[in-house]
C-alpha cells in the first residue's frame, strides 16, 4: 500500500494532468465559452431554473409532510391513498410525467367545479388557461418530487423517540401542536440532508422539462445557441460552469442548516480535567468539606 504523501503526490499530478488537458485542448473552444457564459438568454435561462426548482421543492416540500403523516394515520383510507401516491410517482420516469402533463388541456379540455356525478356545474375554465407550460412543469416536477420527499420526512418523523410525543400529550398538547413543537424540529436534523441532495437533484432536473414543452430554461437557452452557431461544446461548458456555481451554494446552504438544526446533537471534546493532589479524585477548586461528606458517606456504608 503507497504512503499518504505518495499518494497525494499521484493524485495530484494526475489533477494537474486533466486541468492542463481542459485548458489546452482547443476543441473546448474557452473563448466561445467565456463569451456566452454572461449571455442574456443564459441569464434569462438561469433565472426560469431556480424558479422551477424553488416553486417545486415548496410544493413537493408540503405535500410531503402531508403525506408522511398520512401513511403514520390510524386510517386505512389515509394510508392507503398516501401509498398509492408515492408508489405511482416514484415507480413512473419524471420525463413520462412531464409528457402527460403537457398533453393536460388535450386529455382534459375543461376544468369545471358542480356537484359529482351530475350534469349541474357551478363554474368551468378552459384548460389551456389553467394549465400554462410554467404550471406544467412546477406541478410535474413537484408532485414527483414529492413522493421522494414523502419517504425521507417519514424517516425523520419515525426517528424521533414516540416517548416525546406522548409525554407532550400527557402535557395536554393537541397532536398538531406535538408535531409543529415537538417532533418536526427534532426530525428536521435526519431530514435536512438528503432534501438537500433531492434539491441539488430537481436543479438538474429541471433540464427535462422540454417535454412540457417549456423552452425558457438553462439548458434550452444553451442548446438553443448552440443550435444556433454549430458549437454545442462550448455551450455545454456554459450550462455546465451555471450548474456547478448554483450547486456549490446550495451546498453552502445545506451545510448551514444542519448545523443549525444540529445544535445539541453535535460532538464535542472533552476538555482535561485538573486533579488536585491534595485531594485525590476531585478535581481543583473543590472546597474540602465536600471531600469530607464523601468520606463520611462511605463509612456509614461501610459500618451499615
């Protein structure tokens, strides 16, 4: 097995290796690169990414939680629509979904509010109004995403130890206050992190959404000029510097939240403790008469 310093040695010339090859190889084409990396449709495109993966998660976020709770209900009925979403969402690809909620206004041409089973409709909308490319592809992209999630907030709420909610109610809590105060702050320190990952997922997800059709998001708005001057290369470079930039400072905020959710939970050193030699097993700044009731104690132990 190579030494820690030799093999730091390796692989750091082979880091060395692939960034010199990045930088001299003339089929990247970096001037192109730096020339659209600020473009305004790059931009443009930028912006439309991080609305579809903000609006999304929230979404996908409360409809989550609403599920998790559902599959932990008394209710046979709860539970079971609670499986049968996660089950749906999760076993189909996102881009089918996203393809069938394009087609939304072709398989459902109105949208309309009466009483059930009957001809009588109090009020009725056309699809196509509703049911816009933006709207599509938020809906798409959450209710998918909140299968997942769904999964992860049961994690979290199972983790927490049931003996705090029940000494909560003893306290004469309602269950929806035991949740909000007692379990979800506890179960957020196991939830934070893969929603964090999931997060960093629907940023990239948010590629696919072309099969809505919506066609003002990062990865268009590169294709498109890529499309436009033959150079796909320098165009994926683009979209893929944009990626990492918005990835590296979600990370930074993923890490910030579990450290403040972390709080209580997180190790600390065990600082060394000073004995006093004059009087052994205490430790200094201990008054003696507290050394002299110990003793007393333990000899009417002894003597009992």
């Amino acid at each position: 097995m190579l030494p820690p310093v030799v093999a730091g040695i390796i692989v750091a010339l082979l880091a060395l290796m692939l960034v010199q090859g990045l930088v001299t190889n003339p089929r990247f084409e970096w001037n192109v690169v730096w020339k659209y990396l600020f473009n305004e449709n790059v931009l443009n495109g930028i912006g439309w990414t991080l609305i579809l993966t903000v609006a999304s998660m929230i979404i996908a976020t409360i409809l989550a939680v609403v599920l998790a709770v559902m599959r932990s209900s008394t209710n046979v009925v709860l539970r079971g629509v609670s499986w049968f979403w996660i089950w749906f969402f999760r076993g189909t690809p996102v881009y089918t979904q996203l393809v069938f909620w394009g087609l939304f206004s072709v398989l459902i041409p109105r949208l309309s509010l009466g009483i059930p089973f009957t001809s009588v409709e109090f009020w009725s909308v056309d699809s196509q109004t509703v049911m816009t490319a933006t709207v599509a592809a938020i809906l798409g992209l959450a209710l998918n995403e909140s299968a997942y999630l769904a999964e992860i907030v049961r994690a979290g709420l199972e983790a927490v130890d049931p003996g705090q909610g029940e000494a909560a109610q003893a306290l004469g809590m309602r269950r929806g206050l035991i949740m909000r105060r007692i379990v979800l702050p506890q179960a957020m320190r196991i939830i934070v992190p893969p929603v964090g990952n999931e997060t960093i997922g629907m940023l990239k997800t948010t590629s696919l959404v072309l099969a809505v059709p919506f066609t003002l998001d990062l990865q268009f708005a590169t294709n498109a000029i890529a499309n436009r001057i033959y150079k796909p290369i320098p165009l994926l470079l683009v979209a893929c510097i944009w990626y990492l930039v918005i990835t590296t400072i979600l990370m930074i905020v993923q890490s910030r939240l579990e450290k403040y959710f972390g709080k209580g939970f997180e190790q600390r050193a065990i600082a060394a403790v000073e004995v006093d030699p004059h009087f052994p097993g205490k430790t200094s700044g201990d008054l003696k008469n507290e050394v002299d009731k110990v003793n007393q104690t333990n000899w009417v132990g002894l003597n009992a």
